[in-house]
C-alpha cells in the first residue's frame, strides 16, 4: 500500500489540473496562433506562468486505483500488474485467462 500522503497529493494535483484545464488550452492556443499579435503571446506567456506548477497535468502520477502503487500500473484496467493477476485468477476481467500453451 503506497503512502496516503502521496496519493492524496496525487489526487490534488489531478483536481488541479482539472480546473486549470480550460484556462491552460486557451493561453497554449494563443500562444500558438499564427494570428496573435506578439502582446498577445507575451500577455498569454505570463498568465500561463501564473497558473500553479501543479495544474501542469504532466505533473499527474498514473496510481492503481485499489493499492495507490506508482509503476506498473495497466492504463487500460488503472491497476498495477499485482492486482490485475488477483482479479483475473478471480475472474473479475472479462477476457482474461491464465495463458497456457
């Protein structure tokens, strides 16, 4: 089991990024435009600075959703490799069996 401080953090920074989404798509495509004036890419730069380190969702850590371990975490089922072979010895994914050859 990981440490709650740091999936607590974790979960902060997804609820971060979430909020700031909207703002932060806006500033990049200002920033981007071809049709923006420089004032304008410079106005976006430094409101895009302004918006917390942590809005940033590459700052978002993929955690299992049962244990909260950082690796080896299955994007696709949001567990690490552990729990998805219990579930799937209990037969709780569908389409999952143990290989055999």
């Amino acid at each position: 089991m990981a440490k709650t401080s740091a999936v607590q953090k974790n979960e902060r920074r997804r609820a971060l990024a979430a909020k700031y989404a909207d703002r932060r798509a806006e500033y990049k495509a200002t920033i981007r435009s071809t049709k923006s004036s420089e004032e304008d890419k410079d106005a976006a730069r430094e409101a895009l600075a302004k918006i917390p380190r942590n809005a940033n969702p590459n700052r978002v850590r993929l955690r299992c959703s049962f244990t909260g371990r950082p690796r080896a975490v299955y994007r696709r089922f949001g567990v690490c490799r552990i729990v998805l072979r219990d579930l799937a010895h209990e037969g709780k994914v569908p389409g999952m069996r143990k290989a055999s050859w």
